[in-house]
C-alpha cells in the first residue's frame, strides 16, 4: 500500500521520529560531502497552484540531490486548468511519476486526488493544513533544544501551520501556547479533537501569556495566501501582535525565534528579531531540504 503524507494528525510517535532520524543523517552526510542517490531513476510532480520559493525549490532539489528528477506543473499548464477531473489525472499523473507533491487551496482537492491515485501524495500546504512545514520546523527545534520536548509560543493567526503544529502537539506531548486575536482562532473542530487527544494545547487572547515560559516563539503571516483583499483589515486585529524584543525578553532567556517565512517585517515580526541572536529561521529554512529529502526517500521507499 502507498502511502500519503496530507495532515500530521495520522503520522505516529514512530514515524515522526522515523522522519526526523532520516533527515537528521541525511543533512550530516550531505555536511559530510556524502552523496546519497536513492531516488536515482524516480520522478517526483509538483502540481502547485499557490507561489512558493522554500517548498517549491527545496523539494525540487531535495529530488535532484537523491537522483531523481522533478517536474513542476500548475493548474493552467496543463489540462487542469479546463477543467479535467481529478480523478482522471490523478490516475494518469501516477502513470508517469512515483510521488506527486501539491500545493492548493482545497484539503479536500487533495484528499481526492490521493484517493485516486497510485503513488503517495504529498501535502506542500493547503489552506487547512502544512505538514512538511511542521516536520522540518520540528527537526530544527530537536538540533536547537535537543529534543522537541519543548514549550512552543505560537503568536498569530490560528491559520494552516497553527494546525498543523496542533496535530504534532497532540502526538508528541509538547506544550503549544497559541495566542491569537478573537475571530481568529483555529478550527474549533481540530482544537477540540487534539484536545480530546490529550494535547497540552492552549489558546489565549495575550500573547504575553502565551509566551511565557516559552522555549520557542513562533509567528506567520496575519493574511495567508488566499487572503490578501482581508491585509488591511487584518492588520487592524492584530494590533500588539508583533513579535518585538519586548515580547522575547518575556519567553525563557534562550528561547529562540521561528518563522516559517515569507515574513513581514514591521508586521508579526520586528527586524530585530529576525535579524537577532535568537532567531533560527535560516536553519529553519535549510531543514525544509533535509525534511523533504527524507520524506521523499520513505515515501518512495515504502519505509516510513
Ligand atoms: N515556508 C514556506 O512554505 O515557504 P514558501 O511559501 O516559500 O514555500
Ligand atoms: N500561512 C501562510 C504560510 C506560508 C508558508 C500561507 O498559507 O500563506
């Protein structure tokens, strides 16, 4: 059986530490001038029909680097774009490659298209969910505080990767404080699920509260993709919301600084903080390479 990668809410214990394992070693031996090709004679697709610079190019690379080869498409290039069914190309895009990586609105798009489809399919974020994101943001918190055993400020929007970080939350047993303004909260349906799960996940309305005691400080865009007519609206709700020195100095004294990217600066973040001693967001970017790697390898693999 194929297996998908499309919410962290299926992954186990096991797997996560499978995949943290995996990029871990494959990061030391790429550092190591190692050249690892087990991807040599595959093809991953990217069907992404939202921009992306990190998932997009670490995925491609992450392909080529293992002796694949990648091919991007989007919605307009190909017959998607007037209107052929998932279900039809899903089944003929399998045809050809042996994973296809997408990028769109719809969770539920992407459930079809894994449905029919012969070979896994990989979530490179919807409006619901960013799994890949998380994992790789996962392992930097494993190379920076040892372990994700760690309390984790989320100061935002409760969007994509909040959720994303609340499926992990529930699974792993880490602390998640997620502060946001009212009215953006995240999905009541996944709070209550996580919880319900035994997540130590808490949503207040200060992030100050939030990100006391706080290993890791986390914030993302106030309007997503798909959002930008609601920006100036937003930005009016997320007043106090910005991540400055201020609020770090209230986190633990090595708490460190995460950001998915792009960012905004001036916006949720100061240039102080992105640019500061506590920030980890290049390595947080280069893990997304080693993250995707191993994803890719365990998928095609059939090991994860
Ligand atoms: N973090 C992230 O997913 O970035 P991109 O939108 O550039 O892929
Ligand atoms: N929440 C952001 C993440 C971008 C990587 C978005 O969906 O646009």
């Amino acid at each position: 059986m194929k297996q998908d990668l499309l919410t962290l809410k299926d992954l186990t214990k096991e797997q996560f530490d499978a995949l943290f394992a995996r990029a871990l070693e494959l990061k030391k031996r790429k550092k190591e001038g190692i050249v690892d090709r087990p991807l040599e004679g595959k093809t991953v697709g990217l069907l992404f029909n939202k921009p992306s610079t990190r998932t997009r190019i670490s995925f491609e690379a992450a392909t080529i680097q293992l002796g694949g080869v990648s091919i991007f498409m989007n919605e307009n290039d190909t017959q998607i774009g007037r209107s052929e069914p998932v279900k039809d190309t899903a089944r003929v895009l399998a045809r050809y490659i042996d994973c296809l990586v997408i990028r769109t609105f719809s969770q539920e798009l992407i459930e079809e298209y894994a449905s029919y489809s012969d070979v896994p399919v990989v979530n490179a974020l919807t409006d619901m969910y960013h799994p890949c994101q998380i994992l790789s943001d996962l392992m930097t918190v494993i190379e920076d505080k040892g372990s994700y055993d760690a309390k984790v400020a989320w100061v935002g929007d409760g969007n994509n990767v909040a959720h994303s970080w609340m499926w992990a939350a529930s699974t792993l047993g880490f602390e998640l404080s997620i502060a946001c303004p009212e009215g953006f909260d995240p999905n009541d349906a996944i709070l209550k699920e996580a919880l319900a799960r035994g997540a130590k996940i808490t949503v207040v309305r200060d992030p100050k509260e939030a990100v006391a005691g706080a290993d890791i400080i986390y914030t993302d865009v106030w309007a997503s993709m798909g959002q930008e007519a609601e920006q100036a609206a937003r930005e009016k709700s997320f007043e106090g919301f910005i991540v400055d020195d201020a609020l770090m100095a209230l986190a633990k004294p090595d708490a460190s600084f995460m950001h998915c990217l792009p960012a905004h600066r001036g916006e949720e973040v100061s240039e102080s903080v992105m640019e500061g001693d506590q920030s980890i967001i290049w390595d947080q970017a280069e893990n997304k390479l080693h993250m995707h790697k191993a994803i890719l390898d365990m998928l095609i693999s059939r090991t994860l």
